[in-house]
C-alpha cells in the first residue's frame, strides 16, 4: 500500500512539473519570437530610411531606442483611441466615417493622424529635442509678451499699415475669408528645406515668410538666404543653438536680406560675412507677433487676405507623425518654428497647412496638417507675420 502510494506521488509531481515546464517553454519562444520579429523590423527600417551604424555597439543602442520608440507610437495611437471613445465619436466599436485615422494610400491631409515610423525613430526623445528642436524658445517667448516687445495680442489700428488692413478686414472676415486658400498652389512658397541638425528653425520659418510676401507684393519667388540670418542676426539669436522669430525679423526690419545664392547655407555656426545685402530684401518696421489663442477666425483672416506667416509651435511628438491631421497627442510647450501656408474647412476636420524644415521625407513631402480652433500644439500663441519693402 506504502509503495503503491509513493508511485502516485511521484508520478502525480512529474505530471505536475510537465504542466508548469510547458508555459515556461511556451514563454521562451514567445520571447525569442517577440526577438527575432523586432530585429526583422528594425532591419526592415534601416532599410527604408537607409540607416548604417558604425559599429555593432551603436547599432545595439539605436535597436534599443527603435523598441521603446515601437511603445512611444502604440501609446500616442492608443491614447487617440481613447480619446475617441470619452468623446462619444465611436459608435457600436466603429469609429465615425468622418472620424477615421488616416493610414496609408489616403491623402494625407485626411483623417485622423496616424504615428508611427520615420526617419527620427532611432533617435531617443532627448535626443531628438536636441538636434531638432529648441527646448529655450518658450522662455523668450515669454519673456518678450511680458515685457511687450514686439508682442501686439491687443492690435491698435495706428501701429501701422499691416495692422490697420487687419482691422479693417475683421468686419468683413465672416463674408470674405474663403474656406480654404493654399498659398502653396498660388506660386509663392519657395521648397521645403532642411535644418538638419542646426537648431534655427526661428531662422528658416522667418525668411520662408519673407520669400513668401516677397513674391506676394513683388512677383518674384527668391529663396532668400537663411544663413545670413544665423550668422548675423545677434540681437538674442543663437544661431544653430536657437533663436526667436520676432527678433529675427526685426533685425531684418533694418538689414537686407541677400540672396541664397550669394550668402549660401552651411547649416553651421559661422562669422558673419554680409550684414546687409547692398540689393537685397528688406522688410517693413511694422511687422506683427501676435497671440490668437481663443481667436484664430482672426488668424484665418491673416491668412487668407495677407499671406503665410511665422509661427511657433510644440513639435514633440511630430517626431513620430506619418499622415492625416493632428487633433490630439500635442501641447502647447513651445519648441519650434514653422510656416502656415493655407488652411483648409471644408473637410471633416478644419485644419491648418503647415510647412515644416525637416526635408521633404517627413510628414507629407515635408508638410503636416493641424487641426483649426483650439490652439493645436500652441499654433496660435505665437503667429509673426509681415511684409516687405
């Protein structure tokens, strides 16, 4: 009886440990197919964005970095998901045909906006605010609205010409503002540029507006030289360590922009080779650096009856946007510099064109889309916008 007892407790702890050794097994090959499907990936990405690391050990941290990045993106997705949902725009698990993401074969000015991959997602976010963003532009801006220079977020009429018409056309902004106006398709925005990892996004946003207001009032498209504004416009600026649009401009209020061609980019820190361009463009003492927030119906206004203008904005999590347009997933931090060049209500969502100085391979062909009405990413808190002699 002892023995016969003593059998099935053996053989009841080795059906025992057979059961415990299979999820263990189990979870073994998950891990190192959850492996071997990550490395796949991340060859996969090295291969379309044409990434080479210069050892072994760099490529191991950037693996790193891409499979927390893979997170980043489920989350921002997944965040938006949820969102979706408190706000009553998902029915019966299916979200609104007006409220669907974008994902790819659809214009990407449609749609929900979708993360995911691109070129950045090797990079770790610090690294990212590094390179290609300027973590000090909301202190200036700050600094600047309290102590009021430059700064106009209460217009009087009698500060000039640009302010004058503004105020004029507000009356009639409700009759006379478009649905929609590309300032792209008009012929006067110059192309897409790429600040790499120069951080003067204050300097390439300003002087695309001025290439713009240039061919608006003159009839002629010039791009107009970015480098020149690096190199010698020292009233706070930084260079590529990082600057402000409205000190930018008004240091070309009263020095001539030169030609690209005659004052070339090096995307570097360099002495100052021109302080004024002896024919170059110069642009009007009365520019504006003006805050739209609670108010961006005057914004469109702007827009549409003067052109494309400055503005700054939170791009954090532009670092991972692939299409559609931007309606959550952004703050108001201040951190860069754009162009607006147009905005569109006529579809789903009414959103703003904005044109970004990361290449043409980021967003669409270096564009993105942000929602129009609730200070999206900050894009009204800071709007520069100007014209030229």
């Amino acid at each position: 009886m002892e023995s016969k007892l003593k059998t099935f407790l053996v053989w009841t702890i080795i059906i025992a440990l057979c059961f415990i050794g299979i999820p263990i097994h189990l979870k073994g090959t998950d891990e190192v197919q959850q492996q071997l499907s990550l490395e796949l990936q991340f060859k996969n990405y090295s291969s379309v964005y044409n990434k080479s690391y210069p050892s072994q050990e760099e490529r191991e941290k950037r693996f790193n970095i891409f499979k927390k990045t893979l997170e980043r993106i489920k989350h921002l997705n997944s965040k938006q998901d949820d969102l979706l949902t408190t706000t009553g725009e998902e029915v019966s698990g299916q979200l609104k045909q007006s409220h669907k993401y974008w994902k790819h074969g659809m214009p990407k000015n449609e749609g929900i906006a979708k993360w995911g991959l691109t070129a950045f997602s090797d990079m770790d976010t610090e690294e990212f605010k590094n390179e290609y963003l300027d973590p000090g532009f909301l202190d200036r801006v700050l600094s600047r609205k309290k102590s009021r220079k430059h700064f106009k977020s209460n217009q009087d009429p009698s500060e000039g010409f640009l302010l004058n018409n503004l105020i004029s056309r507000k009356k009639r902004a409700a009759t006379t503002v478009p649905d929609k106006i590309n300032w792209l398709t008009k012929g006067v925005v110059t192309p897409v540029k790429h600040q790499k990892s120069c951080g003067a996004c204050w300097a390439f946003s300003t002087v695309e507006t001025v290439e713009s207001m240039n061919a608006l009032q003159k009839g002629t498209l010039e791009q107009l030289s970015v480098q020149q504004v690096i190199d010698c416009s020292k009233n706070g600026n930084m260079g590529c360590n990082g600057g402000d649009t409205c000190t930018a401009i008004d240091w070309m209020s009263s020095s001539r922009l030169a030609l690209e061609k005659d004052y070339p980019t090096t995307l570097k820190n360099e002495n100052c080779l021109l302080q004024a361009a002896n024919n170059g463009i110069r642009v009007n003492s009365n520019f504006s650096c003006s805050d739209f927030e609670g108010s961006e119906d005057e914004m469109l206004s702007v827009l549409a009856n003067h052109g494309p203008v400055t503005v700054a904005v939170d791009a954090a999590n532009w670092q991972f946007y692939v299409g559609g347009i931007i309606q959550w997933n952004c703050e108001a931090n201040l951190n860069h510099a754009v162009q607006i060049v147009g905005y569109d209500k006529t579809g789903s969502t009414p959103h703003y064109i904005v044109r970004n100085s990361w290449g043409t391979d980021f967003g669409d062909k270096g564009y993105l889309y942000v929602a129009i009405g609730s200070n999206l990413c900050g894009i009204a808190s800071h709007v520069a916008w100007l014209s030229v002699m």
